[in-house]
C-alpha cells in the first residue's frame, strides 16, 4: 500500500509477473487532511487614540468609539470560515511573564467577570468580524464601552474550516470561469 496526498485520487494497479507466477498489487490512499490544514490563528494590537488625563489616570479610546483592523488573511484560502476573537490580557509584569501567570483571553462577554476574582481589569467591550469569503481574509471591529487605560489592546482570533467547505473551495479553484459559469447556471456576453 502506498500513501498518498490528501488531493490524489485513490490509485489501484494490479502487475501479472508471468516468470515468477506472481500477481503484485498496489493500492494507494489518500491520506486524510490534518486538523492543521483548516485553523488559522493569530494575534493583532487596535492601537486606541486619545491619551487623556482624569484624576492621574491615562485614559485611552473614547468610550463609545468603534475601531478595525486592516484587513487580515486567515491563510487557509478562499471560502467561508467561522471567525472567534477574543480580548487578550497579558500583565506586562516581568515576574508575571516568567512564571507565564496573569495571561488570559476573554472570549464572548467579558464583563461578567467585573467585580470577580477573574476581573482582568480589561475594558468593556463588544467585538465583532466581517469575513470576505472571496479573499480569503477577515478584519477585526471593536468598540469600547467604557475608557480603556491601556494604548491599545490586544485581540487574539482564530479562523476554522469545516472541511467540506475545504473540499468545495478547493474544487470551485479547479473549474475555470467557463466551468463555473455553467454550473452556477450563468453565461457572460
């Protein structure tokens, strides 16, 4: 048996060795695609402006004020994939970064943990994607809802694809504008 990659086509082949009155056989599979292949992730900073002072506190970003990244490429490609950010909270404390203590990232609505032992100290915020199928990339929205002490905040993102969709985009890459054309039941003139 032979292993081959996860595009090929499985192969068989059967050989006769009349001399030796053997019959060899070959059969070759594609091996299944690694979870690896389907999940992009990464980090990105929104650098907030502002930078006022309020009773000997820095404050930064207007609270109520909206930011975006760039765009961003996941790297897996063209097609749809799901995008989870979430809000990263890091001490800069070099004994904390020693000790790899104090890292955390807030998934979904962190401010249930204000006022709790889990309390980050992190600002409110709501966060949400626009994924570009097409492109193969995403951007980052946030918007602060209350004063952020830091100059920029940290978002760390990870991007999945089911592997069907994988299968599609990747046959959709094969057909030539022609061939999608007709089977999207469409004709340029």
């Amino acid at each position: 048996m032979r292993n081959l990659g996860p595009q090929e086509p499985p192969q068989f082949s059967a050989d006769y060795k009349a001399g030796a009155g053997r019959l060899d056989l070959t059969l070759g599979l594609p091996q299944p695609k690694s979870a690896r292949d389907e999940v992009g992730d990464g980090t990105v900073d929104i650098p907030l402006v502002g930078g006022i002072s309020r009773g000997g506190i820095i404050s930064f970003g207007k609270q109520e004020r909206s930011y975006y990244t760039e765009e961003i490429s996941h790297g897996l490609g063209p097609g749809q994939v799901l995008v989870t950010v979430g809000l990263e909270s890091a001490d800069g404390d070099m004994i904390s970064d020693l000790l790899n203590v104090n890292e955390s990232v807030f998934y979904g609505a962190s401010d249930v943990f204000q006022g709790s032992e889990f309390d980050a100290g992190l600002p409110r915020v709501s966060i949400g994607t626009i994924v570009y199928p097409r492109k193969g990339t995403f951007r980052i929205g946030l918007k602060l809802l209350s004063a952020a002490e830091a100059p920029s905040l940290r978002m760390r993102w990870w991007a999945v694809r089911n592997s069907r969709e994988a299968d599609h985009a990747e046959a959709e890459a094969g057909l030539t504008s022609s061939e999608q054309e007709a089977a999207a039941g469409t004709d340029r003139k």
